[in-house]
C-alpha cells in the first residue's frame, strides 16, 4: 500500500520518491489563535486558529485566511500554549470572590426620576 496525502488540494498524491520539503516540517509548527476585529466592532472576536513557523508568518497567514473580505481592521495572534484559562470544572470556586463584592452592584445609587432607560 503506498502512502497518500490530501495537502495542497490537489486531492491523494502518492508519496513515494517525493523528496522531503526543506525547512520545518509544518507538524512542528506551534499553534497560533487568531482574533479578528471586525470594522463595526468594538472588541477582537476569536475567528480560528493555524500553525506557522514564527509570530510575523501567523500574522501574514490570518490576514489571507479570516480577512480575505476586506472584514477586519485589526488582527491579533498569540500562541495557544501562551494562553492560560481557568478550568469550566472550578468555574464556582474560582468566581465565588466577586459575590462577596456588594459595592459592585448598582444598588447603592440614587438614579434619578428624570433619567431614562437605567
């Protein structure tokens, strides 16, 4: 049986006495999140993610990826083993401080009757 790949969109080509791509085997790559922000918004919206060799080609590959339309204004990609989020599993424990916290919540204002829609 030979070995086919998909790469390229040229469909299954066989990989037999194809010499080895010069450089890093895109596999190694690290994986890089892209966040796009579009030109009626306010905030970055996470849009996908890709593998790139370095930060400047991450950002040249999610410009030709997520703004082929003219959509974004401004991109940001950072690499997913530089995020730290918290756990869904200790979402309770680890949002439980901000309930202790009263002064937060409007109720100590006095908003006024001539003051609309608040």
């Amino acid at each position: 049986m030979t070995d086919l790949t998909a790469e390229g969109g040229h469909g299954a080509v066989p990989l037999e006495g194809v010499p080895a791509a010069p450089g890093p085997v895109k596999h190694d790559w690290p994986l890089y999140e892209v966040f796009v922000r579009g030109k009626r918004g306010l905030n970055h919206v996470h849009v996908g993610s890709l593998h790139a060799a370095d930060d400047r080609m991450a950002l040249h590959h999610a410009r030709d990826l997520y703004t082929r339309r003219n959509e974004g204004v401004s991109i940001w990609v950072v690499r997913a083993a530089d995020i730290t989020a918290s756990s869904p599993d200790e979402k309770d424990p680890f949002f439980a401080p901000s309930g202790d916290k009263v002064y937060r919540h409007p109720t100590f204002y006095d908003i006024p009757e001539d003051v609309p829609h608040i």
